[in-house]
C-alpha cells in the first residue's frame, strides 16, 4: 500500500478529523481512508448479502415434502386452553 502526505491541514478541519474518528471509534488513518473512499464512491456496500447456507432449502420441496411439512406442524396451531386459563 501507498503512504500519501496530505499537508496545509487547517486546525478546524484537524479538529473535525479526530473528533469524527473519536466518535466512530477509529484510528485517525481508518477514518481519513474510509472518508476518501466515501467520497470517490468506492464505499459501496451491497443492500443485500448473498447467502448460500440455505439455498439448497429454498423452494427445493416437491409437493409431496411440502404438504407432509405443513401436516407435521399443523401441531402448532393448536391452543392448549388449559394452558391459557
């Protein structure tokens, strides 16, 4: 990785550096970097992490799985009155 001096910092922005890592609980680098990336719009994050721990659940049921499913866990539905007295 490259080192970049950044000189001329002015106090009030200096000010506003530390104060904004202090907050965020980073380094004064982390949060310079995480800054520049901001603002060059390489911080993009995706809105949606992929997964692919369940994928092979996900709409895989036959018919014949999905409906023993739903019966063995009809179960659940139930209210046990005695319970809730």
């Amino acid at each position: 990785m490259k080192t970049i001096t950044i000189r001329g910092i002015e106090p009030e922005l200096e000010k506003t550096i530390k104060f904004n890592a202090s907050r965020e609980s980073l380094s004064i680098n982390q949060w310079v970097l995480k800054a520049l990336k901001h603002s060059a719009g390489l911080d993009k994050e995706k809105i949606f992490r992929k997964y692919d721990d369940l994928n092979s659940f996900a709409g895989g049921w036959s018919k014949k799985e999905t409906k023993t499913f739903l019966e063995n866990i009809k179960i659940f539905d139930r209210i046990d009155e005695e319970i809730w007295k």
